[in-house]
C-alpha cells in the first residue's frame, strides 16, 4: 500500500518534533495550537500510527514518528538548500550559513572566521552549533548544518574529510613553576605533578590518556573539569598542570597569566579536519567561508620542534 504525504502535515510534523512541543510549533509557524494538533491526529490517523507521545512537559516522537521526521528533516533540508541556490542568483548579499564544531575549534578558531564573514558578506545569516563527532555526523547527514570543524575524522564514505590544520597541545603550569624553569621537562616528571582534567569521554582526555598510556604513565587527578575555560583558570591558581589545545592558551601564556612546560618526549598533535558531505552541492556562502576559515587555519601558530633534552 502507497501512502500519499501532504507537505503541510510534514511541516507540522517537522515544527513539532524539532521544537518538543505542540504550542511552540505553532508559534513558530505562526497558526494556532488547536489547529497543529488537528493536523498532527488527522496524519496518525491517515497513517495508523502515533506519532507523537504526550506528557505534561511537551511531546517526545515515538519509532514511527522518529522515521518520518527524520525523512521530514531531509526534505525540508533540500528545500531550504534549493532556496540558497536560487539566492546565489543574486550573489553574495543574502544567503545563510550553518556550522557545526567540536568544542575546542568553535570557542578557539571559528569566531575569527565568522567575524571575518560578517565583515566581508554582512547579508549572510550565520549560525553555529557545537556537539560531539557523532552528532555533527547526524546533523551533516540530515542536512541541518553546511559543514562541520572537528578534531575527529568522520569515518564514512557519505563525507569528504579535509585536514585543515595540526591542534598542537601543550602542557601548561602557573607562572613561576619550578617546571616552567628548565629547558625541557620529561613526561614522568610531568606525571609526578597534581593534573587538572577534562571529563572521561573528551576528545583531549582521551588523546593525552593513550599518548601516557603508551609510556607506561598515569596522572593523579586533582581536578576534573569540564570545559577548558575552568582548567585554564584552575591551572593559574595553582591546582596542578594540565594538558590542552596551543589554540586555547596561546594568549594567556603571550601575557604571562599561564606558563608553557616544554616536555621533551611527549609530542601530542591531533588534526582538525573540516567535513562535508560528499556530492552536496557547495553553496556560495559555504565555499566564501571554507576559504576565509583556511585563511584563519593558516594564521594558527604552526606546531612545535620537540625540545631537546
């Protein structure tokens, strides 16, 4: 049996399930609430399916409801991106922008790139998420975000992988620490030192984890953090050392507020890839961006020689 799809019921659907709730659907799409709900039981009932689970915090899509708006979210995608193909007809005055990054590169590296967007195209609507490499994968495939900043490859054949640059880590101590006074520092007397960490599960946590794994090293947490800003600020108190990305600190350690431990057999790079997905067509705004973003790759300090010991 072939079911036939009204586009308006679709976009009820979509509103509904992106926004979690019947009354801001509906405010979104500027009708009444009473008359989102009428058409979102007129499509269960054409479908024979619920679609939506009702509680008293807002709706939640059941399996079915998930499907469709999953198909929803890509068709209404394509719509979007048809507009912007017709938008170039008129250049670069108008148009939009979506951007997905992992946490480091979109606090560190793309407010450069979207302050020099703005100043170059100022008609170009900008928008930015920041998530993990799975979300970003789900959002590049459902057609919510152009493209995605990420400091882990998207292993699939549905993505074009780029490396855009090489994130150099660097291990950090408060000003005036006995570490931050020799020409080099071996990792183990790095590791004798309190660390201040990131959550279990981040991207850097785990990169710096496997590098002192493979030497047969540990740290002692004295501290775990969430967010890079609060280990910055932990390290220049005084509670311990830490390890993170050249682009977080590279101003606090130019004014003197953290010191750099040179450690001499630790080499720790990660790449940051840029994604999108293969065979989308490329927007003008998008390809505007690409390049004032390698513009912005290229002005990241370059990673550094290994200390000699």
């Amino acid at each position: 049996m072939t079911l036939t799809l009204n586009l308006n019921h679709l976009a009820i659907l979509h509103a509904v399930a992106e926004e979690c709730s019947v009354s801001r659907a509906a405010e979104r799409l500027g009708v009444s609430q009473p008359a989102v709900s009428k058409q979102l039981k007129l499509l269960e009932r054409s479908l024979g399916s619920r679609l939506f689970d009702r509680t008293p915090r807002g709706v939640t899509p059941t399996a079915a409801g998930e499907l469709l708006a999953g198909y929803a979210r890509r068709l209404f995608a394509l719509v979007h991106e048809a507009g912007e193909a017709m938008a170039e007809l008129h250049g670069l005055a108008r148009g939009s922008l979506a951007v997905g990054a992992s946490t480091t590169i979109g606090i560190y590296l793309l407010p450069d790139a979207f302050v020099k967007l703005r100043q170059c195209f100022p008609g170009i609507a900008a928008r930015m998420e920041i998530a993990g490499s799975d979300a970003l994968q789900a959002r590049l495939m459902a057609r919510s975000i152009d493209l995605a900043i990420t400091d882990g490859e998207i292993d699939d054949d549905a993505f074009e992988n780029e490396v855009l640059l090489q994130d150099d880590m660097v291990a950090i101590a408060p000003p005036g620490h006995p570490l931050t006074k020799r020409r080099s520092v071996p990792a183990a007397d790095l590791c004798r030192e309190p660390f201040v960490v990131r959550e279990t599960g981040s991207g850097t946590q785990s990169l710096v984890e496997r590098a002192l794994a493979r030497r047969g090293l540990t740290v002692r947490p004295a501290l775990t953090l969430g967010s890079t800003e609060a280990i910055k600020r932990a390290v220049a108190a005084g509670v311990g050392v830490a390890v993170v990305s050249r682009m977080a600190v590279a101003g606090e350690i130019l004014g003197g507020k953290l010191a750099e431990v040179r450690v001499s057999d630790l080499p720790l790079r990660r790449p940051v890839y840029l994604v999108r997905s293969r065979g989308r067509h490329q927007s003008r705004a998008v390809v505007a961006f690409t390049k004032l973003l390698r513009d912005c790759a290229s002005s990241v300090p370059p990673p550094r020689n290994r200390p000699k010991t």
